[in-house]
C-alpha cells in the first residue's frame, strides 16, 4: 500500500494570525520552547469561552533507516532518550524544534545529525501531525531518512541518548507490547511501516 504525503495547502498553518473564531488573545506565559496564551473563541454553535494555548514553533521527526533488505524488514535506528517528563528513558525518533523560518526538511537533518550521529543522503517526507490539538498548536513534520553516513553527533547539555539498530519487526514488536510509547515515534514508524511497506 502506498499514498502520497498531502500537498504543501493541505499542512496546517503556522504563525502568529487570528484564529478563526477567536474573539481576544492574552499572552501569559512566554518560554524559551513555549508560550500561553489565554484566548477567547466564538465556538461552532455561537457560544463564547476561553480557550488555554500552547503555542509552539512546530518540529520535524525523522526515522533513519540503515538498510532496505529484500525480505522487507529493514533496520532502522531509535534513540533511547532520558526524558525528565517520562520520569526517565524513552524510545524514540530523531526529532526537534524548527528554528525560525526553516525547512522541515533541513530540521530533521540536523537533528539526525545531532541526536544519531549520522547524515542522510535522501530525506522523505512523510506526514505532518498535530500534537495534541486540544491545547497545542504544535505540529510535528515527520520524515524517513535513507542512505546513511556515520558523523558525529552534537547533542545538547540537556540530551542523555544512546542510539540502537533495530530490526523494523522488531520496533514494531516493541510498539505492539507497550515499550514505546512516544506519540510522534508511534505516528512515523506506523506510517513508514503501512504506508511504505505496506507491513
């Protein structure tokens, strides 16, 4: 099975605009990652209420993928990452924050190069996802990566990581019995490994 990632007008749209039925926006919280605000919105049915938002730059997620084998189970790399939110180490992708006015594509680069070590010689596009829409503008633009190359990683204080080769069969055995458990991790392998694979 295969499909085509949605067209550039299909993405959700980013930026500081009014919302369709937003009435009023209080700003209550700016961060180095996020900030709140606290918005009034005209609903569907005419009502008004305040709405809490989470705004966030968006950010793109890359699943690097080491080899293509004829048997159609290719390895594939995962970090495992410590995660203060998790209460510890969390199976995941490749992934980060865009910087203002980048590329997807150039941000899931630089993250496979900073958090996995390796360079890509072709990026794929996959899908964008949002969040968790319910008080969260984040969008995360998810990515396969093929044709690696070993570099040299360039984490952050902040990033505990160890980077682990991993059947696909494998990964998805591991999303099946509950070890993994990142959302946008579970969205681009499932994807890659449906829509790609048709596994």
């Amino acid at each position: 099975m295969s499909a085509e990632p949605p067209s550039e007008s299909q993405l959700p749209r980013r930026g500081d605009v009014a919302r369709p039925g937003q009435l009023a926006s209080r700003r209550v919280y700016t961060g180095r990652v996020v900030s709140l605000d606290v918005d009034t919105v005209r609903f569907p049915d005419g009502s008004t209420g305040e709405m809490e938002m989470i705004h966030h730059p968006g950010a793109a997620a890359v699943l690097p993928v080491l080899s293509m084998p004829a048997d159609g189970d290719p390895q594939v790399l995962l970090i495992h990452q410590y995660r203060y939110a998790a209460d510890g180490p969390v199976w995941e992708v490749p992934a980060g924050r865009l910087d203002p006015g980048e590329d997807p594509a150039d941000c899931a680069r630089r993250e496979l190069l900073e958090e996995a070590g390796v360079t890509a010689g072709r990026v794929e596009r996959l899908t964008t996802i949002y969040t968790t829409p319910g008080f969260t503008d984040e969008t995360i633009h998810l990515f396969a990566a093929f044709d690696l190359e070993a570099g040299a990683h360039q984490r952050e204080p902040d990033e505990f990581i160890d980077v682990v080769a991993l059947p696909l069969s494998r990964v998805l055995g591991m999303i099946r019995d509950g070890e993994i458990v990142d959302g946008k991790t579970l969205a681009t392998v499932l994807f890659f490994a449906g829509f790609r694979l048709g596994m």
